[in-house]
C-alpha cells in the first residue's frame, strides 16, 4: 500500500540522465523498468524537461506503460521548462496545459525555421513540436564533435535573429539587451541542441509546477532527488532547497564542473555518465526503497 506521505520525490532532466544524447530514446531498458516500480511504489515522479509534450508522449510515456504504470501513481511532465505540463497516468498522457504568456511570436518561429533551412540544414533541424519556444537540434546521423565545432557559429546567427527587431536576448553569458534595458529571449545550448525560449522559463519554473502538480494529488514528500547533466539542471534543487525541502541532486555529466552548493551532489563512478550513471541511480533508489522481490 502506498505511504501517505511518500518518503521520496525525484524531479528528473530527461536528455542526459534518462534518454539517450545519442538516441535521443530510453536506450537502457532498466530505466523505464526502475522509474515504474518507484511510481508504482508511491514515488512521485516528475520529468522537467525542456523537451516538447509530443516528445515526452513518445519517448518516455509509452515506455512507462509498456512496464505497466500503475493506476494512481503520481506522474508528471513538466515540458519546455515550465511551459507546458501534463499528468502521465495508466491510460497515458493527461490533459495538456500551456501558459500562454511564454508562447513565441510566430513571425519570429518563420524567421528561425527559415534560416535553419536555409544556412544550416545539414548539421540541424527545427523542433516542429514545441509550442511555446524553439529549438535547433543536431541531426542523428551529424557527429557530435561536427555539431559542437559548429554550435556556436549557428547559436550566434539565432542571437542576431533574435535581437534584428528591437527585442533583448541573452546567450551563454552574452546579454543584448533592448533599448529599454529587457530581456525577453534567452538561447539555451545543450550539447544536443539551443532552445529558443521566454527568459521567465527555466528548470526552476519546471520545479514549481511540478510541485504544485504533485501538491494537488496528495502529500510531498519528504526527500528530493533532482538529476540533470548540465549546469542549468541544477536550478531544479536549487529551487528546492530555497523552498526548504530535503534535496541531493544527481549530475550525470560532472566534467562540466560542479558548482559551490549548500546541498549534496551525488556523482557516479567516472566511467558512467549520462544515461548510464541515471540507470545506476534509479536502481540505487529502486533497491532502496522497494523489498525484494517487490
């Protein structure tokens, strides 16, 4: 039976710690096996990702069911960090909400669309599935190393785009701000792709909802565990932390360095990152939690 109030919560990154960079897919067929036992197990779940809803019902969802998600589990996605969200239940995904006040211009969708077509169309594609923001992703078959040594030529052609019309933008740590002194865009790298986005978005933002999300359906927990693989993850406990809950966050990809936190950070061995090194928490967490044989 589960627990009134659950003993664990985990707010997960999906590229990186869950999905393949390489794959772009739940590669490690343990980690869609794991996340269901913890759910079915009264762990509420929450995946903040800045990926689309569409990609989250594909990659992640029906995996879930396919290991046979539990009526009543707590389960959420928090899409485009904060924008859009959803319950992930038995039957599938739940009914989508989208905040409205973080949509794009569409002029400005055409103007990035275009000039991905037409510049850059052999190393990236436009992210057709996003509703609020957008994003230009490395194709499958371009090799990191080729999309890395050309990142920044592409994110710097999307910043002049962004900024062309009067509006502020800010990128890595490069603020063009408007004559009034705003921002309103910020170009957010991965190592897979740049998301377009409202500033106001973020993995922070993804946390509040996802909190509320859970808050809504029964008790929270009285444990956190984040996970991400970049720096921009680490907004998730952060926010946490401020807010006075219990958190340890899991960085997947540590050799971008870690930060001064006031919270643990948990790392796994070198040899492991990524995907890997999120297999090997969840089955931490797993046996943790669960008897055996459970």
């Amino acid at each position: 039976m589960t627990s009134p109030t659950p003993s664990l919560g985990l707010l997960l990154d999906v590229d990186g710690p869950l999905a393949s960079p390489v794959t772009r897919s739940l590669a490690i067929p343990s980690i869609a096996e794991d996340l269901v036992a913890l759910a079915n197990a009264g762990v509420p779940v929450v995946f903040n990702t800045g990926r689309s809803d569409g990609f989250l019902v594909d990659e992640v969802v029906g995996p879930l069911l396919t290991e046979g998600l539990a009526p009543g589990a707590r389960v959420y996605g928090v899409c485009e960090k904060g924008a859009t969200w959803f319950p992930i239940t038995d039957a599938g995904a739940g009914e989508l909400v989208v905040d409205s006040s973080l949509v794009l211009p569409a002029e400005l969708r055409d103007k990035v669309r275009a000039l991905v077509h037409e510049r850059f169309d052999d190393i990236v594609f436009f992210d057709e599935s996003k509703r609020t923001g957008f994003a230009v992703e490395q194709h499958l078959d371009v090799d990191s190393l080729d999309y890395l040594a050309r990142q920044d030529e592409i994110d710097r052609a999307l910043l002049d785009l962004c900024t062309a019309d009067g509006e502020g933008a800010l990128w890595r740590t490069e603020r063009r701000p408007a004559a009034d002194g705003s921002i309103r865009y910020r170009l957010d790298p991965s190592i897979i792709s740049t998301d377009i986005e409202d500033v106001r978005v973020g993995k922070a933002l993804g946390a509040e909802r996802g909190l509320a999300l859970i808050a809504a359906d029964g008790p929270l927990p009285t444990l956190w565990r984040t996970a991400g693989d970049s720096r921009g993850d680490y907004a998730m406990a952060d926010w946490l932390f401020a807010h006075g809950h219990d958190v340890a966050h899991v960085d997947v990809r540590p050799a971008e360095g870690i930060p001064d936190k006031p919270y643990p950070v948990l790392t796994a061995p070198a040899d492991l990152i990524n995907d890997a090194a999120g297999a090997l928490f969840l089955r931490r967490w797993v046996t943790d939690l669960l008897p055996a044989g459970a």
